[in-house]
C-alpha cells in the first residue's frame, strides 16, 4: 500500500453542520462554493497544486463525451446481419434465461436495425450511416463493443459509469482524476462539466466529490451569460472595493481555519480568489472570436453568431485543457428511445456526430490528442428487442448485458475492436470490459496502480473500483 499521506488521508473530525452544508451530492450552498484556486499566501497547502501520479503517465488529461440516456449500440456501432434474420421472431428461450429487462416483456419481438452499415478506415470499422464524421476517425478510435454494467436503470448506471459505485454520494472519476494529479489551471477551475440537451438522470451525483474534499469536485458552467452564476460584481461594486472585501473576508476565513483546521474554510478561501481571477478568465475562454471560420465550421459552429449546444461545449473542452484543465466532462441526455428510434436517433447523432470527430482531429493537429484521453459512450445499451409495436415509432428498452463506447488517444490503441458481442448483439461474446476494468485503465494511462489511489471515510479505505477492475492491456498501444 502507498505510504505517501497524499494517497493515504485518514478521515477528519468534521462536524455535523460541515457536513450537511458541503458534502452533499451537490456541489455545495452556493454556486461560487465550488470554484478553486491555488491557495493564498497564509494558505499551508494547495490541494490543487499538480502532483506525480504512482508512475509515468501516457496520459494528462481527460475529456468525457458522456451520452446519457444510453445511444444504441445496435443501430450505430454494432452491426448484426444475423440479427435481420431474426426480425420480427421472438429471442431464442435460452437467450433470456435469467434475464430481466427494465420495462418489455423478455419476449418481445427481435428487432434489426434501420440504419444502413460500412466499413471505414485501413482497419475496416463497421459503422451506421448516421456517423459519417465519426467514421473520418476510424483510425483514430477503439471501439470497445463488449461494455458491461451492472445496473439497467438511468440514475444507478450513470451513477456507477461515474463513480464507480450505484450509491450516491461516491466521488465521481473526474475527482479521483483531480485528487490524484491536482491541476495545473491557474484561473480556471480544474475539473469542469459542460451540459445540453436534458438534465441528466443521476444529477450532480456524476461529477460530484462524495467524501473527498469540496475542493474535488466538479464545476458546472453555464452555456449562456456568466459560465458560473454570480461571477459579475454587483452594481455598485468596483474591482477595489471586491479587494479590500475578498482580502477581509480571507483574514476572517483564516483566523477560523486557525482555530479549528477545517480543511473546507481552505476550500472558501480558494473559491473567492478563483472567483475573482475568474472574471477575467472565464469570458475570455468563452469568447470565440479568435477562433479560425475552418476551426468553427470543422464543429459544425456558425463562425458569425456559434450557438450554445453540444457542439460548442467540444469546442469549449479542448479550449479548456490548453488552459490546463485537467478533467473536462459533457454531459448530452437525449439518447433515451423506448420508442421513435427510426426519427430520434439521427437527430441525435446529427447534434453530437460532427462536433465529437471534430474534437479529436482538433486535439490531434495540435499535438494533444497523444496526452489526452477522449471517452464517448453512455450508461449501457439497447434491447435487441422492440419495445412498443414494431412499426416507426418502435424503440428500444435498456440493455446493461452489451453495449459499445469509443475512446482516443492518452496511450490507447487507434484504429482497433476491442471485444465482439454474441450475433445478436444481446451478450459479450468475448472480451468483455467491464465498468470497473474500464475504470482500471483510464486510471492506468493516468499513472495510477487503481488499487492505491484511495481514500480512507468512514473507517475503510475507498477507491473508483472498490474491490474490482484490471487493467485491460489489449486495449493499450
């Protein structure tokens, strides 16, 4: 086990009030709680301060393209010719022992997909037809097809994608990411989430610290006005009268830590002086204007008037990592088809398909995508089955057994499959990568042993993978 104290922090004696005001599964009391900085000069210890993982990392960095609501795997990824065979007729008995599925009937009818398929790229990557621009990163990618989870409801599994546990109240990866590396943004906040389409089904718990310090946790921005609410001064507030108070309320706020070693009132302290660095920083990263029209256009952005949205946020996140962010999380729901699958999905695909390859030949022409690892994929997959008449409006139920999610670069192999479903596309046939043993290897390319990065709460010590994960070797360059 790591003796290094960074690795191995004992629970505090915190108090009740402490507790319930900033360890919920949110982000605290109030939005400007959550953002910070490096520690000021009275400070002792800057948790954010970049640190040495266990060994070298192939990767520095992350960015998650999470696709909440669970895309599927059969009518984008995961092409099934057998499957056509058995469309309209009822799963094979054998099939669906022990099988419990969410909302259908077991029985249901099989159903093919719609959607047309090709290969793409040297490798030959077998693709829907409603990714054409994902396709252009063929060589890019590996396609993991053999994913498997636990959970077959929304908040449970994005909940354990996330943290790696179904409970709520677990740190989410991008803290234990930021826990164990720190950051090197000076002015921004180091672990940034980034949302369209719907709220999500597990809320804040998915980027949330659990019983790491605040300090962990990550920070939502807004799409439109200020990226945090409350960043501008009031009327009536010049920049020298915020000073002299930020500089009051920092000799207040010490005096208290003084008295009782809360590590929180560091985290208060750190937030105001992020707060304050942020007023410059935060609108110059959300201004555009010094992006090229090609750079625009590549995400699908209007260069003259770029509207907020999915495609902007995957331009925001690599503007975030040249800052030196060391997590960056989009969060996308609109991927729930339990019916409309035939009309809903290439709406889908049309907001997410074009920013999302965009954002890796972005990182790759800027030398970033080597030391970056992009993750795309949501919660679990979709039935085989049809839910609901096998007509246009026929959608698919969830799937936790087999689903599919790409990642690039960060050390990862390019133009790969990784796993192979059954014919059907109903359970792994080989290969299969568990949640844990993805998490396993995310913290791997990082630099992380996962079995030493922990956290000691409650008398035991935590990890993302708790008890479980490998590393998953054949998917490494």
């Amino acid at each position: 086990m790591n003796t290094h104290p960074h690795f191995q922090m004992r629970a505090r004696q915190l108090s009740r009030r402490w507790f319930l005001r900033d360890c919920g599964v949110g982000l605290g009391s109030i939005a400007l709680g959550s953002l910070l900085g490096n520690q000021s000069a009275a400070a002792t210890t800057n948790p954010l301060a970049p640190r040495q993982p266990h060994f070298a990392p192939k990767a520095k960095r992350v960015i998650y393209l999470f696709q909440a609501g669970a895309p599927s795997h059969l009518d984008l990824f995961d092409h099934k010719p057998e499957l056509e065979k058995w469309n309209g007729k009822p799963a094979p008995a054998e099939l669906l022992k022990g099988y419990r599925a969410a909302f259908i009937n077991p029985s249901s009818a099989l159903m093919s997909s719609r959607f047309k398929f090709a290969q793409h790229g040297q490798a030959g990557m077998t693709l829907s037809e409603l990714l054409p621009h994902t396709a252009s990163i063929a060589d890019d990618v590996t396609f993991i097809r053999s994913m498997q989870t636990d959970a077959v409801n929304h908040a449970p599994a994005q909940i354990l994608m996330n943290t790696g546990s179904q409970l709520f109240g677990r740190p989410s990866f991008g803290a234990w990411t930021l826990y164990g590396l720190g950051s090197e943004a000076e002015d921004l906040p180091g672990y940034v989430v980034l949302s369209s389409a719907k709220g999500t089904s597990g809320g804040a718990g998915n980027w949330g610290c659990g019983f790491l310090p605040t300090v962990y946790a990550g920070v939502p921005f807004r799409s439109t006005g200020d990226p945090v609410l409350y960043l501008s001064n009031p009327k009536g507030i010049d920049a020298e009268t915020q000073r002299t108070s930020l500089d009051a309320l920092r000799r207040l706020n010490e005096g208290e830590h003084a008295e009782t070693g809360d590590p929180e009132i560091l985290t208060r302290i750190n937030s105001y002086e992020l707060a304050y660095k942020m007023q410059t920083s935060a609108p110059d990263l959300m201004d555009l204007k010094n992006e090229s029209k090609e750079t625009l256009e590549m995400y699908g952005l209007d260069p003259v008037n770029p509207q907020p949205g999915f495609a902007k946020n995957c331009l925001l996140a690599r503007r975030l990592i040249e800052r030196g962010g060391r997590f960056v999380q989009l969060f996308h729901e609109a991927w729930d088809q339990h019916a409309g699958i035939k009309d809903l999905l290439p709406k889908n695909c049309k907001d997410t398909d074009q920013a999302s390859a965009a954002l890796v030949k972005d990182l790759k022409q800027r030398g970033l995508l080597d030391d970056t690892i992009v993750i795309w994929g949501g919660e679990f997959g979709r039935t085989p089955m049809v839910q609901g008449a096998a007509d246009d409006k026929a959608g698919r139920d969830h799937h936790n057994r087999c689903f599919t999610m790409w990642v690039a670069g960060g050390g990862f192999k390019r133009g790969a499959v990784h796993g192979e479903s059954d014919e059907l596309g109903f359970n792994v046939a080989r290969d299969p990568v568990h949640v844990h043993d993805l998490h396993a290897t995310l913290l791997h390319l990082l630099g992380f042993e996962h079995t030493r990065l922990i956290f000691r709460s409650q008398g035991r010590d935590y990890r993302l993978t708790d008890v479980h994960g490998n590393v998953v070797k054949s998917l490494l360059a």
